[in-house]
C-alpha cells in the first residue's frame, strides 16, 4: 500500500515542486512549450495556491521510506472540488492520484458531498473518466496569457 497522510502547511515550499515538476515531466506531448512554461510557473506565482493548501482537506502521497518525501498530492476545496492532484513524473503510473483519489472521495462522503466537481487538464481527464467522472463541459481559461483548453467533470458519490 502506498502511503498517504494529510497535507501539512509546512509542506507547501515542497507541493510547488512537486507541482512544478509534474507539468514539466508529463505535459510535453500534450500542451505547447509555451503552455507548459505558463502552467508550470503558476503554483509559485501566486498566494491563491498555498492558501488553498491551507484552507482545502489535503492529503499527500510520500515515498515508503520517508513521509517528509512528497510524490503527489491531491486537495478538496472546498469540500465538493478537487481543486489539485499532481505527481511527480518519477511517481507516475504507480497508482498514487488513484489513491488520493480514493481517499478524498471517502472523506468528501463522510462529510455528506453528494458530488465531486473539478476542471480537468489533458493529464487528469483520462484518470477521471476511469475512475467514475463524466464530463459536464469543456472551456477554454487563460494561466499566464496563454490559452487552455480544460473539462469541467464531475462524480457522484451518494
């Protein structure tokens, strides 16, 4: 089993790393040069990330030996939104965001959410939709000045 334990705040400096490192490593055969540099600036840019870290239920996944090493992590807010869930490319494909998925979805039905919502990159929509998430539309936002195309997805859990 991989290990997972709630976000701490003194786990922020290394989530916007981890963030960081995930677009870098992953996004390239999906988004341009010019998106991926813009996404993967944005968590160390701007107070609204480490203040959703600290508001939002978060959990992280950490490597076996050392529960200070981040892998992933993934966070509610507010209670119905996967507002993040990143994992480094060294990390990936060994079922870490499937089961922080798993955790929060446990944690948002403890808490009565009836349905989880969130905005879906090209990386994570495939996850989603594999793990129960339908889309409910798609649109287009700008990180950076630069355009990106995202699905609004949702699941319900009652």
């Amino acid at each position: 089993m991989l290990p997972i334990r709630p976000l701490r705040p003194d786990d922020c400096h290394q989530l916007i790393a981890v963030y960081h490192e995930a677009v870098i490593s992953q996004a390239g055969n999906l988004y341009s040069p010019s998106q991926i540099e813009a996404w993967s600036q944005q968590a160390g840019r701007h107070d609204d990330f480490r203040s959703s870290l600290l508001r939002g239920h978060g959990l992280v996944s950490t490597t076996h030996h050392d529960d200070t090493i981040i892998e992933a992590f993934a966070l509610l807010d507010p209670a119905d939104r996967l507002a993040l869930l990143y994992c480094r490319g060294r990390s990936s494909r060994q079922g870490r965001a499937s089961a922080l998925l798993e955790a929060l979805e446990q944690h948002a039905r403890s808490q009565g959410v009836a349905r989880l919502r969130t905005e879906a990159s090209q990386l994570s929509r495939p996850l989603l939709e594999r793990r129960g998430w339908v889309v409910d539309g798609e649109e287009t936002v700008t990180l950076g000045g630069v355009a990106f195309l995202r699905w609004r997805m949702g699941k319900d859990l009652l």
